[in-house]
C-alpha cells in the first residue's frame, strides 16, 4: 500500500481517536523525516511491514539514555503504520479501539 495512503488514514483515526494535535504532528513529523525519507530515498513509495522493520533497524540509540526517548517514539510511530496496514481490511473501529490502547 502506498505509503501516503497509509499516513492519510492513520491522521484520520488518529483523529477519530480523539489523539491530541500536537501528538498527530508529531507522529507526522517523523513519518516525514523518518520513514518518509528513507524510502524515498530508496525509490520506494509502496510501503510493507518489511520495508518498516529495515528502516527501524536504521533507528537505533547507541547507549545513551538521552537518545532513547526518540528512539523508541520513532519505533512507536512505524509500529502504527505496520499495525494499519495490518488492519488496512478492517474497519475504522477496529484500528480506533487498538489506538485506544496505545
């Protein structure tokens, strides 16, 4: 699925989610800089759960405690993506009530 699609629908149930919009900007923000740039950069424009597990393997912390938080908000944010192209037959409430978890 189309990675734009993708993002597209998760600002929807996001919102639908009731989720903050300084948090959607956020995710957004690093769909941008992050999975966004690495597949263009790849000449990539459908996305797979593979696609997000090679560039999650780019996104590491070393060992510092301060990088860490990032680290895992990146990680947190291509789990998302994965999860909707998991539920991309499901409908809306079923990625609602698993964003409601979250």
């Amino acid at each position: 699925m189309e990675i734009q699609n993708l993002i597209e629908r998760a600002n929807h149930l996001l919102k639908e989610a009731r989720y903050s919009s300084s948090r959607i900007y956020i995710y957004n923000w690093l769909w941008k800089k992050g999975i966004l740039e690495f597949m263009f950069s790849k000449g990539l424009v459908d996305y797979d759960e593979n696609v997000g597990n090679e560039y999650m393997l780019t996104c590491h912390a070393g060992y510092s405690v301060t990088n860490v938080l990032p680290s895992i908000a990146v990680i947190l944010s291509i789990l998302i993506i994965n999860d909707l192209l998991i539920l991309a037959n499901c409908d809306d409430k079923s990625f609602s009530m698993f964003l409601s978890v979250i």
